[in-house]
C-alpha cells in the first residue's frame, strides 16, 4: 500500500523527514508522498533517508490557493523540486508568510497575556513553515489554551480576532507551476471545502482545462458516498485518482500513516498511474 499525502515537521507535522521513512517502512508501505505545505525543504532528507530501504518517497508538495474566499489545497506529485522557476516561486511564498506571521504576531501580543515574535516561533519550531498549526501549539504549551482546538477558537481561526489572511495563489497558478516543475496536479480533498456539487463541478471543469491531473479521490476522512463522488467526478473529466492519509503526526492523533482512520487504503496500481502519466505528458 501506499499513502500519497504526508506532512513533516518541515510543514505542520510533527516527525521529521526522516522519521516518515523509518516509520512507513515499519508500516509496511512501499510508497509515500511527502507533500508539505508550500515548501520542498523536507524532500532531500527524506529521499537520503529513504536509500536502501523498501520504501520509495515521492517528492510533492501541497499549496494552500485561494478560490472564491474559500482555501483550496492543490498537491503537486512526483515533481522536480529543482526546478529553477519552481524554486523562485517558493521563494515569494515564504516572502508571503513572512510578512502574513509577523501581523499575525503583532495581533496575538495584543490579545493574549504573552508576548509573542514570528522569531519565537522560528525558535520553537526550527526549520518549519510556520502554520497555524504551530500558533495552536505554541500557545499551549504555553498555557494560554487548554487544547489547540481552543487556540484556533479564541484567536487564529478564520474568523477570530488574530487570524490574518495571507496573498495566496490560485489554484489555477498552482496547477502551472506544477506542470512546469514536471509534476501531477491533484486537487486534494475536495469534500472539505463543502462546495455545493455544482460549483465543485465548475471547479475541476475550469482547472481540468489548466492541466489538472488528477482527484484526491481516496482520504482518511471521506464517507463512502463521499469516495464514490469522488471518483465519479475524476471519470467525468478523465483526471487521475490518488489518495493519502494526510498524516500530520501527534498534530492529529486519529490519523495514522497508511490507514488514516484504520480504512484507508491506497493501492500501489495509483502511483503507477500517476508515474505513466507524468511520463508521457
């Protein structure tokens, strides 16, 4: 089996990249996709890490793109993270979220009994892309919260008072720079962004006619019903299916690697399509 949705402690997960191989190996798996949000920096690690073991890492990334006021991630596959342009557009990303935290952490001083700074942060999460994620738990641990749940109530979800929204791409420019970096566009998760059918259909139509590849139509927290939508709607426009557990670590305790929720299966047919295609496009 194989699990094509992954984060590190490069992101808002909690293993490092090398952890991830020691245990997909333990789990049995013959694949994984390390698909951080909005960076790569995780990928050399993993792919070191992985040499010589019975497990192959699958260099991806997952952007968080903006479309009609609502966040919608697009995960890029099998890419080549050394690509020039790629690289470049990482770079703004980063410039982003820099400017997007330290706002951030300007409102959070104002409103909880702590003085926190975006270096804080880096400190207490070195190397990582600083997400809300990290905001929840810094907190915590700093006794400001009772859970991260809580965190992301009173003060960083989308609507509370210290939540900043960051420039995003769309996912249409999320779709290009994958293609250009030689990866396979794969909407992920389209369920949770709680679309009516009709606009999700509109959506996958018009990014389908920008080369995207593919459906995330197999995920941790999908009905059946909601699988079997899935996978229609990639049929309806001839797309890829690919799935994953969207493993974040201890950041979110019922999902595993592999097996999500304990169901989740992805078999390795998946990523053997999703490499014929890269190859031939």
């Amino acid at each position: 089996m194989i699990d094509l949705h992954v984060h590190s402690n490069k992101s808002d997960g909690t293993m490092t990249p090398a952890q991830l191989v020691r245990y997909a190996v333990e789990k049995g798996l013959t694949a994984f996709a390390l698909t951080d949000h909005d960076t790569a920096d995780g990928l050399e690690e993993a792919l070191t890490a992985a040499q010589g073991q019975p497990v192959t890492v699958v260099p991806g990334i997952e952007f968080s793109t903006s479309y009609e006021e609502k966040d919608v991630h697009v995960l890029g596959l099998a890419i080549d993270y050394k690509t020039p342009v790629f690289l470049s557009a990482l770079t703004d990303f980063i410039a982003s979220r820099t400017q997007r935290n330290e706002r951030m952490c300007r409102k959070l001083s104002e409103y909880v009994n702590l003085s926190i700074t975006y270096e804080d942060l880096q400190q207490a999460f070195p190397g990582a892309v600083i997400t809300r994620a990290h905001y929840a738990r810094y907190l915590l641990e700093h006794g400001c919260v009772g859970s991260m749940r809580e965190a992301f109530d009173r003060y960083i979800g989308d609507h509370a008072p210290c939540f900043i929204p960051r420039e995003k791409v769309t996912p249409v420019q999320a779709v290009g720079l994958i293609r250009k970096a030689g990866g396979v566009p794969v909407l992920a998760h389209p369920p949770l962004y709680r679309m009516s059918d009709a606009r999700l259909d509109h959506l996958v139509r018009t990014l389908t006619e920008c080369g995207l590849a593919g459906i995330e139509a197999i995920y941790s927290t999908y009905t059946a019903g909601e699988e079997t939508r899935m996978k229609s709607l990639a049929r309806q426009y001839g797309l890829l299916i690919t799935g994953g557990s969207d493993f974040h670590g201890s950041n979110k305790t019922d999902i595993d690697l592999g097996c999500g929720k304990g169901r989740l299966a992805v078999p390795d047919s998946i990523l053997d399509d999703l490499y014929r295609f890269r190859d031939t496009h």
